[in-house]
C-alpha cells in the first residue's frame, strides 16, 4: 500500500510510562515485551510501514538502549534507507530544548526534524495502544473531512482505573470533537482516544512554535481540549481489535486475550504483518510427557513440564516437573524442577530455582523483576 501524499510518522516511546512502571524502569515503553516475541513499539512501527510510511522519527526521552537494540537501522520493517527511513530522536536534539515534559515540547525538541521532512502530513503515535490500524484510511478521511486535526478513537467499555489513564472525546452528530476530558473519574461506554493524531506539516509547525512562546507543554490539554473550538478537530472511528495498556493488569489481560483465535486473527490480519527483529533461535523443543495447552510458545522455548493458557517468549524454559499456568514468561527466563507458578508475569533472564510456588490472580498478577533469582 502506498498513500498518496508524503507522510512524515513520528512515534513517542516514552509516553505513558508511569501506568507500568514495573516493565518501564529499565526499558521505554515501546521496548516493553508483548505476546511471545514482540515489542509495544512493533505494532506501531509495522502500521506505519504497511501504509507506506517510509520516513518515521521514534522520540525518545530516557532508558532507550533497549529500543536501539531492538530497532537497529530499521531493516525489519523495511526502513533501512539512504532516503528517509527510521530516525531515532533522543531528548536535546534542539539545543533550546531540554527532558520534555509532554508531546508539545518533546516535538519542540525534534522540529529540526519535521522541517527538513519533505512530508505534507504528519502522523503521531504512541506504544500504548496495541492494534492494526491502516492509515491510508485515516489520510483519506482527514482530507475528505477537512479537518485541521483528525483524532483516532474507538467506542469501548472503560472502567475507573482505565479512565484515570484516558482521554475521552465528546463528539458531535459530524463527527468533530466538542469536548475532551482528560483522565476522568468515570466508567461506562465512552470514545476513548487511542493517541493516534494527522495533522498537516505546516499547522503542526505552528502549533510547536506557538506552544513554545507560550510555555505550554501538553497536546492533549493546550490543543485538543483548550481549542476545539478554534480548530476544525474531527475524528476516525477505530471498529478494529486493540488493547489500551493503562495498568501491569491490562497488560496482563492484553496478553491474555491472545490465546483467543479470534483476537489473534484482528490483531494480526493476514494483509498486514506484524514485523520485528529478527532472531535466529532454534524451533521450540517439547520433551517426552511434556503437555502443553492453549498457549502461546515462542522459538528457541525447552519445554520438559506443564505449560497451560501461558505465553512464553523467545528462550524460556520450563524444567520437567513443573506446572506454568495462566502467566507470562518473558524472554530467557528459566523455571525450575517441580515448580507451580499462577498468574506471574516474570520479566526477562528471571530464574524460578526447582520446588518453588508462586500464586497470584487474575486481577492481581504477582511481577518479577528482569533478572531476579527466586
């Protein structure tokens, strides 16, 4: 796919990091590990190049070598370029600007970069959000509508401790935003914003500047909420799957509602792949009397024990004898002999040593932090 006119994506990794501070101490936000062998920041990244977005800036602001690490020259996602391609734009790249405290000023750090883009439009994103979004659809409803800004938002059930996470969008019978409330005290049926903004180059340029000279940081609060009345704001209503990380819970059941085919099928469309780096593990090896059922195993996983309505990433093991249910057992991390372990979330090279037992819930899912040793 290609669309018509030049896009410029800029891609925030660090937004939002505070409602997983478990996964986000040592990594951004885009770097937090999802559904056995992806990162947040490949379901972004893979919408971008599947609509043709081939120019794509990733702003950064702080514990960003994993995010190197994993985006390399952007190779995976076909961004390995002499012309555009992937850009990774950490904190004080302007020298006026310094650690950004919302989009406004951290595009104020990078507008060396959007000005020297050749790009009419621009596409900003976060990692927070997990979907397939195809933005060729998005451009076309932007310039059909108008609109000075086009909003992408999705009409779901929102709980209290979701909603202290979200903006909600009031919208009108045309579809343009009336009203936005920022992190409400409320539940039920709401359009929640899913962070996902087009906007011309130029306005964009002009909003930076402004919001420079006026000392205000926030998007979302200075633009969308302070002005929805002076800018023609409208919206792109998301009927596709997608998960919101708002909390370690969500993530969790993010994960979880993968082992369900048909969330699998609307997050990974046979038209629109989902790309990331590329690692040359071995196939998983199941042993003799391992059992395994409707879980998630990725490459490079030794399987000797029980393994039930898990996700296991890249390298993980699981030693004869033990039983692994209903958790999230992140990359190279090892379980030892005999162990029991329920609804846990282990982080990356985590070593449960043999007979041990870990019981948490659903709703409260014991973590354990990248490296530990139980």
């Amino acid at each position: 796919m290609s669309l018509n006119k030049k896009i410029l994506g800029v891609i925030f990794a660090n937004m939002h990091e505070d409602v997983v501070p478990e996964l986000t101490r040592q990594r951004t936000m885009g770097s937090v590990m999802f559904g056995g062998r992806y990162r947040l920041i490949d379901f972004t990244l893979s919408n971008m190049a599947n609509s043709g977005i081939d120019e794509v800036g990733v702003v950064t602001k702080s514990n960003y070598q994993s995010l190197l690490d994993h985006l390399g020259s952007g190779r995976e996602w076909d961004m390995s370029r002499k012309n555009g391609g992937l850009h990774l734009l950490p904190p004080f790249s302007n020298l006026t600007s310094g650690m950004y405290r919302g989009r406004l000023e951290a595009l104020y750090g990078i507008t060396d970069f959007i000005r020297h883009s050749d790009a009419d439009y621009v596409i900003m994103s976060d990692c927070d959000v997990v979907t397939s979004l195809d933005y060729n659809k998005l451009y076309d409803a932007h310039v059909k509508s108008g609109a000075d800004i086009t909003a992408v938002y999705a009409k779901s059930y929102l709980d209290l401790d979701a909603a202290a996470h979200t903006n909600v969008f009031g919208i009108d019978t045309d579809g343009r935003i009336n009203n936005v409330l920022i992190n409400p005290e409320i539940s039920g049926e709401c359009n929640i914003s899913l962070n996902t903004y087009i906007i011309s180059k130029p306005l964009l340029m002009s909003m930076i500047t402004d919001g420079a000279a006026k000392g205000v940081y926030s998007f979302a609060k200075s633009i969308l909420q302070a002005q929805c009345s002076r800018y023609k704001i409208m919206t792109y209503k998301h009927e596709g799957y997608f998960s919101k990380i708002t909390s370690i819970k969500s993530y969790y059941d993010a994960n979880m509602a993968l082992l369900s085919t048909e969330n699998r099928k609307g997050l990974f469309p046979d038209n629109a792949p989902v790309y990331t780096k590329i690692r040359d593990n071995p196939p998983a090896k199941f042993a003799i009397g391992a059992k395994v059922k409707n879980s998630l195993i990725a490459d490079g996983c030794i399987i000797e024990g029980t393994v039930e309505n898990s996700i296991l990433f890249r390298g993980a093991k699981v030693a004869k004898g033990a039983v692994v249910k209903d958790s999230i057992i992140m990359q190279d991390s090892i379980i030892g002999k005999n162990c029991s372990i329920s609804c846990v979330i282990t982080d990356k090279v985590v070593n449960i040593s043999d007979q041990k037992i870990l019981t948490g819930s659903a709703n409260y899912p014991i973590y354990i932090g990248k490296g530990a040793e139980i």
